[in-house]
C-alpha cells in the first residue's frame, strides 16, 4: 500500500500540486467501509488469476466464480456510492465483466493465454478498486479522480520475466494526463501499465510498490510511503528474532541489501526509481498508525558510528546449496570461473553468493536446493575431461545450507565489524562454510548450516546489541544450593535486563524425580509450584535435549547444582553439543586424570565454555586467582590454605573448655555440615579442592596420590548411621582436649588445611598447628583462607579470604560464573 507525496513545486510548471495513492490505502480504512477493503484485496493479482487458471485448465467453474466477484463488486458500490457515479461504475463494471466472460471462454476453449491476455485480465481488478475508491472519496466531499495507469506509464521487456520503465515517453503521456484531468486527490492504479504500442502488460513481481516508486519519481515526489501490515523495517526476521527492533532510518543500499537477501522490506526494483532522486520511502502500517515506520533514504543522519549503528540488520535466505568445485589445476588458468557460471546460466540456475579464494584453487558458490542437481549435473558433463584428467579434484554439492547476511552501511568505515561477527558465530558454535563481502562491505556473508540458521541469526543479532544478550538456563538440582540460586536469578533478572543488557532465561529444572521444562522461560516467581503441577518424571537425556534442541536461543548453559558423580560424566558430551556448564560439583575435575584432561583438552578447543569457580572457594575467587597468576608468567610454588567452611567452623570455635563433640554438633545443627558429619571429617571434600588446585596448577595427580589424615576415629568410621556417630564421638574428647592443650601451651592453634607442593609434586590434607600471629590463626565463623606462594608473592603470600561455606556464597560463586558467560558471549562486561 502506497502512498506518493508531490513537492509544492510542480515540474516544469504543468502538472498541478496532488496526491496519488494506490488502492490498498490509508483512505481506504478511514472513509470506506470494511467490504470495499476486503475487494481491495480480492483484486490483487493472485485472486483475478484464478478466474484465467480455472479457464486454462477447462474448468466450467471459473463462470461463477466471476460472477461472485461481480456480485461482491457490485453489493460493495451500492453500499459506497449513489447517484451517476454508482450508474457510471456500474455500467462500467458490466461492460468489462461481459468483456471478461467473452475472454475467458476464448481461453477455456484454446486451454492456453499468451502472457499479453493475462496482463489484460489480471489488471482489472486495479481498474475496478482504484475506480470505485476515487469514486467513495468524491462522495466525501473531496475532489478526487481516478487515473488508469496504463494510459500513462510505458514499460519494455527486459528480459527474465521483468520489465523496465520508459521514464521519458511516460512523462510525456503523464503531462497530457494532468492537461486534460488535473485534481487534488487522484487515485491511480498500481501493477499495470502499457507497452509503447499501448498493449496492456504488468509490473511483474511485487508491481504495485514499483509503481508507486515510478510515478513517485515521474512527479519528483516528496515521499512515497508504501502501507503495509508491519510497523516498518525490522532489525531481522521477528519470526525468528522476538527482540527484533523497528529501525527508524535505511539508506537505500542497506534497504537493497536486505531485500536481495530475503528481508521482506521491498523488491530491489522498487527502489531503483526513487534512489535516482533521492525520494525517501517510508513503510508504514497502515492498521498502526501511531507507527512512524521505517524511512529509506540516500543517508540516514548519522548515529554516533559506534557498533550498533554500523550493523543495522541481518537477513537469511533458507533452503540453498554450496557448489564447490575445486582443484589445482584451476590456478592462474584464465577463463575457469567464466567456464564454470556460464554452465550455471545454461542451466538457468540463480546464483545467490560466489566466494573464491585469491589462490584460485577453488570457487564455490550458492545456488537455491531445488537448482542444485541440474547445476551439478552441467557441471560435471561440462567438466568431465578435466575431472578425469586430475586438473579438477571435484564438484561437491554441500546441501541443507543458509545464508547470513549482516548489512550495513557504516561497516566498511568501522574497524572490527567482521571479528565480531565471527567471534559471535564461533560463541554459539556455529561453523561457516563459506564468506563472501565485496569491497563496498556493505553486507558481509556467510554460508552455514540451514539447522544452525535461527541459532546464528539469534547470537549475531545480539552481539552487535540489537538484542539483549540471552542465554538459556537448564538447572540440575534444585536443592539447597540450586534453590538459592534460583531465588538470587529471580530476583536479579529483571536489573539485568535492564542495566546489563543480559537476558536470563531458565528453561528447565530437574531433580532426581521430577523435571519441568518450558520453550521460552520459567516464572521464578512460582518455579516451586510449577514444579510440582506441571513437573514430568525426569530424564536427563530428555532435559539436555530439550535445551539443545531448543533454536529460539543461541546460548545455553547447563548448570550443575548437585554433588553427583554421574551428572559430571555428562560434561564432556555436553560440551561436545555446544552446550556451557557451570558447576560446583567437585566430582569431574577431581575425577580420573584421564578424563579430567579429556574435559579440560575439549574445553580449551572449543568455544564452548566450562566454569567451576565455586568448586573450591564457594564464592571466592580462588580458580579465577590461580589462572591470572599463571596466566601473567607467574610460577606456583605453594598453594595452603583452609578449605573447608564447616572445618573451619568447628576448629575456630574448639577453643576453652568446650568438648571437641559439642561443636561438631552444634555445627551439625546450624547446617554447616553434611547430614552425616563424617563426610567433613574425613578430609575427602578438602582433597577433592587440593587435587583441583594442584591440576590447575599444571600436576598430574590422582586423587588417590594425595595422603589424607582424616578426623574420623577407625573406630567410628564403621558406624551405621550419623546418629550413632555422634553419639560415640564423645568417648574421643578427650585425646582432642589433649592436642588443644598441647597447641596452647607452644602459643598455637589446630587448623585443618590442604597444601599443594608444585615444587616436589605433590600434595596434602592434615591437622596442622599455627603460631597465633599467623594468618590461619585469625579466622572467624566458617571463614576460609587460600595462600599462594609464588615467585613474585614469594616474601609474603597472596592470600583470599572469605566466606567459604553455605548456599548463599556458593550460589553466589555460580550465578558470577554464569554472568561471566554471558559476558564473554557479547553482553558488557
């Protein structure tokens, strides 16, 4: 729907001041009634044609299907106008419908039309809409005309089933249009036009915007705005991109660029007449009209340069092929390119991208599916003596492909556009196949996998900041720590969205029993409820693949809250899927050797990431310390430190008079141990984060290799409950009276620490006592505390401490690793 604005100035003084609309317009919906909208679009091109189609094919139906547009046509005047113009239209319409059986039955007794007699049938509907519409506004009280466009706008073949305009022999008939009607609104009909034998022919494809842009160009308009049922351009698909915003400005290259590239803003053509002038068109929604749409213009005001600006839209075409032909006998032979796209022409395939390496080694190019087995088919015969020679290896066809298009006017003046572009692709692990940009730079391309097509479509749209940052989150174990983790995302959300551009969306939870999954986001106001109304029985194979298989994000995280063992041993294949994991479960890394460098090889290759930051410290940064001091050149040379929150509790307050049992249960009922205070005991959670610590620091060992002197009494250690456990743990006070009182009297205190040894390789857990100077000496609660002794802190160490125990910080510790994804996926940092 169109709409063409004329300068005050007239060209050369002849034609008067006006406004040309075509039918489907803004004036429709105001002043005419909902009948005639709907017969504005019963007379578009595809509906008219099934009266010729049902004639061809020799079916007697097509008699009353003309005969109920007549009707619809004829109940739409008698409600809209009266008087001579209603006998006038109607006269009209009677003649041509009379003309149209005559035509009809012609062509259903031949069963064939020449293209001439389709044009002719298929443009009265134009005639009828623009007559009855110009008629409905003159009944309003504005002066108004109709003009049929066939009388003004010539048009000649060009070849490839389009036509291009005659802009001097229309202008001329245009000026004698306007001497013998001139008007202040006319009405003109879109889609049709004449021969310059006056033969009535169409625009073709997509005519009725290239119309408006014609006779925009003829009258040097000031605007031409093109209706739609859209609020203007988007940044991409919001089929396939929900965050997809209205752009406000387009130069006409950009619009071009989208359009060729399957963006349904305007056929390439459309923009051709008005470019030459520099009219801007604007896309407007004409059932939208708070909607200032979408203007396309020579150079839109500039928008401060920076990236976002730069890229202004992506586009896909689904549904191609890759031909690759390839060989080194094509290198420095001239005419093997012009031999090859010749061969596609004969085929009359259409070529969407070429790329070529400047080795000449290979050229491939991009071609819609359907083509593809003639072009490779050509291909091969044309070829066959080279291919038998060796001087080409082969012709590959590479199906299932898509192309993504980032268009933009400022990116060949912005450094840096192309590396972000991939890095985005690379992030959501998406592989590219093939890479085209021409120097204009005005669209980078690249050639991917038709699966990977929205997923790509979706990271690259983000990352230039079209759209939030939104990574898709499946929790595995909703427990204490998973629990408070979901709270902490419930209650930040929504800040991040807003200030950090990161959108967080949980789309599975899963326990031992129950899982409750959801496409685009779980309520975390209510995740408690939902997982017991609406929860499945739970399937890790089924929750992976509900977020792997989910193309609405192309970012997903897998975060593992649980303590499991056979959770972990899914990381590696997880990774493998393009899928992050974030975990504080100790088991993978602290795991067999071979597997722990399996995960770590995988993780390094890849662009999938792996975080495990509250693995040792809860929510300190202990992983994160170690890799910059090792990352910077610094060398390990010790690591010592309190690791365990609930020990560290029980030896701060084991002081005095009280018994070593009564503060392991008083620990006990303040949550700071496991259920069974026995697994703190024993040492084995502060050996999982020493051989952590000590692989991280570059040592080959197994848990195994690290001596560990458990505060489990033997005797207690085959106890058959925790209950009886506590209740034997008395009968030991008194040895830990006695090594309390020995620590007192050299001025000392008991603390259980893990040491790593990069020096001699190896590494530690035990009972140690500390002067009452020293650092360790100095906790408080379940505080713990990390020394790193290195070549440059090697006087003093470098020493975190903190709190290193309870859901809260250890949630925390996970919710800042899934924050540093998300920043290393493209959000601020």
């Amino acid at each position: 729907m169109l709409e063409v604005r004329i300068k005050s100035r007239p060209i050369s003084g002849r034609i008067p001041k006006v406004r040309l609309k075509e039918v489907w317009t803004y004036i429709a919906q105001q002043i005419c009634s909902d009948q005639l909208l709907h017969l504005f679009q019963l007379n578009k091109m595809k509906s008219i044609l099934i009266f010729q189609k049902k004639a061809q094919s020799r079916d007697d139906s097509y008699t009353i299907a003309l005969e109920e547009v007549f009707e619809k046509h004829m109940v739409a005047a008698k409600d809209l106008i009266d008087g001579e113009d209603l006998a006038r239209f109607l006269s009209q319409l009677h003649s041509d419908v009379s003309n149209l059986r005559a035509m009809l039955r012609a062509i259903y007794i031949a069963g064939h039309a020449t293209e001439s007699f389709s044009d002719f049938v298929v443009g009265h509907g134009e005639l009828w809409s623009a007559q009855m519409l110009s008629y409905a506004i003159k009944k309003s009280g504005a002066p108004c005309s109709w003009m049929d466009t066939r009388e003004v706008l010539v048009v000649k073949p060009s070849g490839c089933n389009q036509v291009d305009p005659d802009y001097l022999e229309s202008e001329k008939r245009l000026l004698k249009w306007f001497s013998r009607q001139p008007a202040e609104i006319i009405v003109a009909t879109g889609f049709i036009a004449s021969t310059a034998e006056n033969i009535p022919t169409t625009l073709k494809r997509d005519g009725s915007d290239f119309s408006a842009a014609i006779v925009g160009s003829l009258v040097r308009a000031r605007q031409v705005t093109i209706w739609t049922d859209v609020d203007g351009v988007f940044s991409a698909d919001p089929r396939k991109v929900s965050e997809a915003v209205i752009l406000s400005t387009l130069s006409y290259q950009e619009a071009w660029e989208m359009s060729y590239f399957g963006a349904n803003v305007l056929h390439p053509r459309t923009i051709i007449p008005v470019m030459k002038d520099n009219i801007p068109i604007v896309i407007r929604n004409m059932f939208n009209l708070s909607a200032s749409g979408t203007m396309i213009c020579k150079q839109p005001a500039n928008e401060n340069g920076d990236l976002d600006a730069c890229v202004k839209s992506f586009a896909t075409i689904d549904n191609l092929a890759l031909v690759n032909v390839e060989g080194t006998g094509m290198a420095g032979v001239p005419g093997t390119a012009s031999a090859i796209f010749s061969t596609v022409k004969d085929v009359g395939a259409n070529v969407i991208m070429i790329s070529q390496a400047s080795s000449e080694h290979s050229v491939c190019f991009a071609v819609p599916e359907k083509e593809v087995a003639a072009v490779s088919a050509r291909l091969h015969d044309r070829f066959h003596e080279a291919l038998a020679a060796g001087r080409l290896s082969k012709v590959e066809v590479i199906n299932g492909c898509s192309i993504l298009a980032a268009v933009g006017l400022r990116m060949a003046s912005t450094p840096g556009v192309s590396a972000i572009l991939f890095d985005a692709l690379a992030k959501a692990n998406i592989n590219v196949r093939a890479i085209a940009q021409g120097c204009s730079e005005y669209n980078i391309t690249v050639v991917l996998k038709q699966e990977d097509c929205v997923r790509a479509l979706r990271a690259a749209h983000s990352r230039f900041f079209l759209s939030k940052t939104t990574l898709a989150v499946g929790i595995i174990g909703p427990g204490l720590i998973g629990r408070t983790l979901l709270n902490q995302l419930k209650d930040q959300v929504a800040a991040l969205k807003e200030n950090m551009n990161i959108d967080l969306r949980v789309i599975g939870i899963t326990g031992s029993s129950t899982m409750l999954l959801s496409d685009t986001g779980i309520d975390l106001t209510q995740w408690k409820q939902l997982l017991k109304k609406e929860a499945e029985p739970a399937d890790i194979d089924s929750f992976v693949h509900h977020l792997s298989d989910n193309h609405v994000f192309p970012n997903k995280v897998l975060v593992d809250c649980t303590a499991d063992t056979s959770v972990a041993s899914h990381y590696y294949n997880w990774l493998k899927k393009g899928i992050h994991v974030i975990t504080p479960n100790k088991k993978a890394n602290s795991g067999p050797l071979d597997q722990y460098l399996k995960l770590r090889t995988l993780q390094r290759a890849s662009y999938t990431h792996y975080f495990y930051e509250a693995t040792v410290g809860a929510g300190l940064p202990i992983i994160s310390t170690l890799r910059g001091l090792l990352e910077t050149g610094d060398k390990i040379l010790r690591i010592e430190g309190i690791f365990s929150g609930t020990l560290s509790y029980i030896f701060n307050n084991f002081e005095g008079t009280r018994a070593f049992s009564d503060v392991v249960a008083e620990a006990k009922e303040a949550g700071y141990t496991e259920p069974d205070p026995r697994d703190d005991l024993s040492g084995t959670d502060v050996a999982r984060k020493v051989i952590i610590l000590a692989r991280e620091s570059g040592l080959r060992l197994e848990l195994s290799d690290i001596p560990v002197k458990s505060l489990v009494p033997e005797t207690l250690a085959a106890c058959s409950s925790a209950d009886e456990f506590m209740q034997k743990l008395p009968s030991f006070d008194e040895d830990w009276a006695r090594q309390r009182s020995d620590a007192d009297a050299a001025d000392e205190v008991l603390r259980y620490v893990g040491v790593v040894d990069t020096v001699n390789k190896r590494g530690q857990v035990e009972l140690r006592r500390y002067k009452r100077d020293h650092p360790f000496a100095q906790l408080s609660g379940s505080d713990n505390i990390i020394a790193f002794t290195t070549s440059r802190y090697k006087e003093q160490p470098l020493i975190v401490r903190g709190p290193g125990a309870g859901a809260e910080v250890t949630a925390g510790g996970v919710f800042c690793d899934i924050l540093r994804l998300a920043s290393y996926l493209g959000a601020p940092s």
